[in-house]
C-alpha cells in the first residue's frame, strides 16, 4: 500500500490504524529511520492493495499490521526510531521485496 503527502512525496504503508472515526497510516519515509502516522484525510492513496502477510490487532485501536511488527515485536521500537528495530524490519521488508534494495 502507498500513500501520497500533499508534497508528492510516495510513502510505503505498513500498518492501518482505526481510532474512533479516524483511519491513520503508519509509513515508512526514506532518511527517517522509524514509522510516521499518517492520517488519512491529509494524503491522498495511490495503491491501496496490501501486498504483504498481515496481523489484525485490537486493544485501544483497531489495526491491521505487517505482520513482523507483531510477531517480531517491533512495532513500538520502531515508533521510537530504534536502530536495532528499524534495521530488522527493514531487511524483512527488503526481502519481501516491499521496498526497493537501495531503500535505507
């Protein structure tokens, strides 16, 4: 799934939030090493099919994750920017082929 900022920049999506009444994207924008939320009524989507295993996960929210965000328990080190985190998940999404190789 990608969405699209109001400055033309492509972020890849990796998890869908639903808080309330309110959608949000978490993304992953190239030179920011963690996830950003995204909430939908600001970006535009230009490719709304989810092309990777997903987790459906519910406590606060409603969320639909990648799937290593929950199995590899990197969803909140990644919010952090942890570099440990980041990096694991970036080598898992790479080889799924979800990101492009000279993505960092």
């Amino acid at each position: 799934m990608k969405i699209k900022e109001s400055d033309g920049t492509i972020i890849n999506v990796f998890a869908i939030y639903w808080f309330g009444d309110e959608t949000y994207f978490y993304g992953l924008p190239k030179n920011y090493g963690g996830l950003l939320a995204y909430r939908a009524s600001q970006v535009s989507i230009i490719d709304p099919e989810i092309s990777f295993s997903a987790i459906y996960f519910e406590n606060n929210a409603k969320s639909i994750q990648h799937w290593a965000l929950m199995k590899e328990k990197l969803l909140d080190d990644i919010l952090e920017r942890d570099d440990v985190a980041y990096n694991r998940f970036l080598h898992i999404i790479k080889s799924e082929g979800l990101v492009e190789s000279d993505f960092y």
